[in-house]
C-alpha cells in the first residue's frame, strides 16, 4: 500500500457526515473548493471535492478562468460517487451552462440530497464568473 493511501485511509472515517462542494479553483485558498474544505473541515465534516475551473488570481483580481471540460466534470463526478455519497452537496462557480446541465444530471442519477445553490456569476473585484452566452435565468 502506497504512503498516500495509508495518508487517505487514516484522514477518511466513513462514519463522519460527507459535503461535496463542486467549484472552481482559487490558488490563493480564499474561495471555491479551497474555502469550502476549510468550512467543512471547521464543522467536522470530511470534505469531498470536484473542480469545475481553475483560475489565475491574486487576493486583487481574476485575470483568467479556464473551465474544465464538461466531459472532465462529469468523469471526477462519476467516479467519486461511486465509491462515496455525500450527506450534502455545495455548488459554486460552475462557469459554463454544460457543467450546469452535468450537474443536473449526476444530481438525478445519484440521488444527491440536501443541495445547497451558491450561483457565483461574479468576483469580488468584478470579473464574470460565466462562460459569456451562460442562460442566467
């Protein structure tokens, strides 16, 4: 067995109550999947994760976004839940309508219960968060 699965199999408990936040990635730790581990870990919660854009920013701004493809999106969905269901799922910024729509359906799939809808459209320092022709509807 591999140092990292020992390191994964003594962190994971599978009693503990599991979050999925699916968001993007923010390098200085301050948002997306980054943020939402820190809360989850902060409410004994053992966070699951799967990003759906990887950004280049500073505490100051967003200078670029790249999503990750929808088929990418759905693969990390598909294989983490076939292993582990989470007792509750966060979104963040998707970016892009298709990662919406594969969402939507691994949410049908799975049966993901208690949904928690954070719509990020736009940073802090005012970039759009979304592709430029994303339905905001």
């Amino acid at each position: 067995m591999s140092l990292l699965a020992i390191m994964v199999l003594s962190i994971y408990n599978p009693q503990m109550k599991k979050a999925l936040t699916i968001a993007g990635f923010d390098p200085t730790g301050g948002a997306g999947v980054q943020a939402d581990l820190k809360v989850f870990h902060a409410l004994g919660v053992y966070g699951l994760s799967v990003v759906s854009s990887l950004t280049a920013q500073n505490t100051r701004e967003v200078r670029n976004i790249m999503p990750v493809p929808r088929e990418f999106v759905n693969r990390q969905l598909e294989v983490l839940l076939s292993d582990i269901v989470p007792e509750a799922t966060k979104t963040g910024m998707l970016y892009s309508e298709s990662n919406v729509e594969v969402l939507a359906y691994i949410i049908r799939k799975f049966s993901l219960k208690n949904i928690v809808v954070d719509p990020v459209i736009v940073s802090s320092s005012g970039k759009r968060l979304v592709e430029k022709n994303t339905r905001l509807q």
